[in-house]
C-alpha cells in the first residue's frame, strides 16, 4: 500500500506534470467538504500550497454505493479518495504554472481530459470544493 503523498505523485506523472505533489494532510477538523487545496504564509511570509482531506468523510464506509464522485461513479471509498485527490491536484498543478487555479474553463478542461472527471465539484459535504 503507498502513501498518500506517493499516489499524488503517480497521478502528477501520469498526467503530464514533472513536479513533486505540495503536502498532503489528513484533517480531523475539515468536515464540509472532502477535499481542499490552501495555500498560506509560513512564519518566513513564504506562501505554501498544501491538500487537505477530510477524514470524516473520506474515511467512511457507509456511503451508499455507487456514489458519484466529480461526476464519476465509484463504487469503493479507495476511488472516492483517488478522485477527490486528482480534484485537488488539479487546483495545485495550476497554481504551479502560475494560472488561475480555480474552477474555471481550463480547470473543467483539464479534469475531463487528463482524469475523465464531468463535474468540476466533488460532491461529497456541505459545500463544493
């Protein structure tokens, strides 16, 4: 079994971006949506990327199966985490080359070309991510 950080890796390869995933943190404390690509100012004011994902909803296993994840359906929690993963990564390798890295046009075009996602939102939690 690899890594979180490990599996950010692949999917950064296999889709194309020649540079190391930011870190990854599991959070306790984000229960509105599953995933979330933050970016803030360390104690130097370098500003840092991070993922985060929620281990209350990502770590459940009584979701009702199949469920639809970015507008794909997955039918094991393994999937929903990989798709949640690919979501945020996108935010992240946008941010990378220095582009809006929200969920514009080029973000929809990435997702649905290089993951197969239809949906630009994860629709797990209370909110779209």
């Amino acid at each position: 079994m690899s890594t979180t950080r490990a599996r950010a890796a692949a999917i950064l390869k296999a889709a194309g971006w020649e540079f190391a995933p930011p870190p990854i943190v599991w959070s306790a404390r984000l229960t509105r949506c599953a995933g979330l690509f933050v970016i803030e100012k360390d104690s130097r004011g370098v500003w840092r990327p991070e993922i985060r994902l929620s281990i209350p909803l990502l770590r459940r296993r009584d979701w009702p199966w199949p469920m639809e994840v970015c507008g794909i359906r997955c039918h094991d929690a393994e999937r929903v985490q990989l798709r949640i993963l690919e979501h945020e990564l996108i935010h992240f390798a946008l941010w990378v080359e220095g582009k809006e890295w929200g969920h514009t046009e080029e973000f929809r075009r990435i997702a649905f070309e290089r993951f197969g996602h239809q949906a630009i939102t994860h629709g797990i939690g209370s909110e779209d991510a």
